[in-house]
C-alpha cells in the first residue's frame, strides 16, 4: 500500500454487503491510512452486514436517509466530531428505482415511485454537497465522488428511469461542482463504471446478459468493484488535485467502441449462411 490517504477523513455512503462497491472503496482507503465513517439507511443496517466492514476498518457507522436533511446533518456534524476535523473525501455511491424493483415498464412509470426513486439516487448528492458546503465542513483540496452508469448518455432500455436519475446526478455534480471548486477548493466528480454484479446491479432486468455483453465490447474487459475502489481512490489522493467537474468513465474501454470483433463474431453466428451460389440477400430489418 502507499500511504495515499495517510491522516484523511472520509465518509462512506452505500456498503450494504462485501459485493458492495462501497465497501471495496472503504477497505482501500483503510488500507490507505485514512479514517473513516461509515454510513447507510437504517433499513441497510439492519439487512446488511456494515458491522462486519466496521469492525475491519475500525470505524463508526452512522445511520442516515439520504434524503433526510436532518439526518445527514446529524451525520456531517458527528463525523466531523469523531474523526476530530473538517473531512477530506466523500463516497456517494447509492443508487435505488422503486419502478425497477416492481417490474414497471419505462412506458409506465409509476411517478410516485419515479420522484422516490429519483430524490434517493439523484437528488440525494445535491441534499449531501449542500449540507458540506453550507456546515463548510470540507478541508481544502477536498474531493467528492458519486458513482454513475453510462446510461446516462446512452440508451440501455432495462436501466429504466435510472437512467434519467443518473443523467440528473452527473449534471449536479458538475452544477455544484462549480461552487465548491470556486469557494472551497473542493473537487467533485463522479465515476462511471462497468456493469457489476451487486445487489443494486443485479436488480436490473437481464443484468446477466448486460454484464456479458460488455465483457466482450470492452478491449480491457469490464471493470470489476475493486478496480473501481482504486480508481475512487487516485481521486481522493492529492495526485490527482486539479481533476473536477469531470464524468469520467471506468469501463475497460467500453464507452468508446462502436462494435468489438468478438461480438460481431457471436452477431455472424446467429446470421443465415447464405447459399454458396447466391448473392446474399440484404435482410429487412
Ligand atoms: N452495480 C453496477 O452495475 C453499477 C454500475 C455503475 C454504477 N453503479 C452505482 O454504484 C452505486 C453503488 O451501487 P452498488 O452496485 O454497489 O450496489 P449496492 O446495492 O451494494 O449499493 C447501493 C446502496 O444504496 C443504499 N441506499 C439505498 N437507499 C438509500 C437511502 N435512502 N439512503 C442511503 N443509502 C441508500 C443501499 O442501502 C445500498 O447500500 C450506485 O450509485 C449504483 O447506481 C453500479
């Protein structure tokens, strides 16, 4: 290991079980030397396992709604009191469609359980970076990140309305990205990744064949949670300062290609070989 984060304090959102990206992000910051607070919905406390994760990194856990102002005040102000000062880096790394979770359709939604879903994955960052900036609760050179998918930018139809409530975070990234950069020397970005086989990935419709696909699209192969760990880190280091305001994509390679020739090849199989004698036929589609 190599110290980067030796004497930083860090809050951790989002480590409900070991598959959890969070958790992987809180180990290796462990490991990095930096103290940290733990913290998730009390209902993820009591479902998950953080209390295994604590006892390994030797932290606290706090209880907070992301969407409790209240509670993520409370949170704010007892981390900082128990980590003894102003905090160095924050993981947003929640992410939950109440439409997913019931089968509905993107054709029909239900928008009550969009605005849910929406004010936990989405809105929550902006509720969190308002609360660390008006409590001026973040050490300079400071750095924010929140974890999204490249569905985002792209259509990826089983991703549902995840999709816009990531589209939404990466715009309130760079939005409040801006002010905290401007008045607090704070960065802030946010981490595209692969598809990854944890409880909030594996919950999208045909995840399985989602995470195969982008196997084979991706010259370097998908990114897996401890990669993703690694990276979350270089951003909470001080080698990587000037970096903000950025969506930057965590794929192997993925967001970039048109077509792999491992996939055209799987694509040719599943075509009709036409007759040696004929011309092919052009095929309706
Ligand atoms: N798994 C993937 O394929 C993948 C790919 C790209 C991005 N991401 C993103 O990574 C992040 C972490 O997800 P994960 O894949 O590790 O799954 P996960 O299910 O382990 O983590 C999601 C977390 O969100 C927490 N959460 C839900 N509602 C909350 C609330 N009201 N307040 C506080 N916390 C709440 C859950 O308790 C859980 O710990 C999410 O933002 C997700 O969208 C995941």
């Amino acid at each position: 290991m190599h110290n980067l984060l030796k004497g930083k304090r860090g809050i951790i959102f989002g480590a409900l079980d070991s598959k959890s990206i969070a958790w992987k992000v809180a180990e290796r910051a462990h490991e990095e030397g930096a103290k940290l607070v733990l913290t998730n919905a009390p209902v993820a406390l009591r479902l998950g396992t953080i209390s295994e994760l604590a006892e390994k990194t030797g932290s606290q856990i706090i209880p907070a709604d992301a969407t409790s102002i209240m509670d993520l005040e409370h949170l704010i102000d007892e981390s900082m009191k128990l980590l003894g000062g102003k905090i160095d880096f924050v993981l947003h790394s929640i992410g939950m469609s109440v439409n997913v979770r019931r089968g509905n359709h993107y054709t029909h939604q239900d928008y009550n359980f969009t605005k849910t879903g929406w004010d936990v994955s989405a809105l929550s960052f902006h509720r969190l970076m308002s609360v660390l900036y008006q409590r001026d609760a973040m050490n300079e050179w400071g750095s924010l990140v929140a974890l999204t998918y490249m569905a985002a930018q792209r259509v990826f139809p089983d991703y549902n309305d995840m999709a816009d409530n990531k589209a939404y975070l990466e715009s309130v990234a760079r939005s409040f990205g801006y002010f905290f950069g401007r008045d607090k020397k704070v960065r802030v970005n946010t981490i595209s990744q692969s598809p990854t086989p944890t409880t909030a990935g594996s919950g999208v419709k045909g995840f399985d064949g989602f995470i195969a696909f982008a196997e084979k699209m991706s010259p370097l192969g998908n990114a897996t949670a401890l990669e993703c760990a690694d990276y979350t880190i270089s951003l909470f280091s001080d080698l990587t300062k000037k970096v903000t305001l950025q969506n930057l994509f965590h794929d192997g390679g993925f967001s970039n290609m048109g077509v792999s020739t491992a996939l055209m090849e799987d694509f040719m199989k599943s075509q009709p070989q036409p007759e040696s004698d004929e011309e092919p036929k052009a095929s309706k589609k």
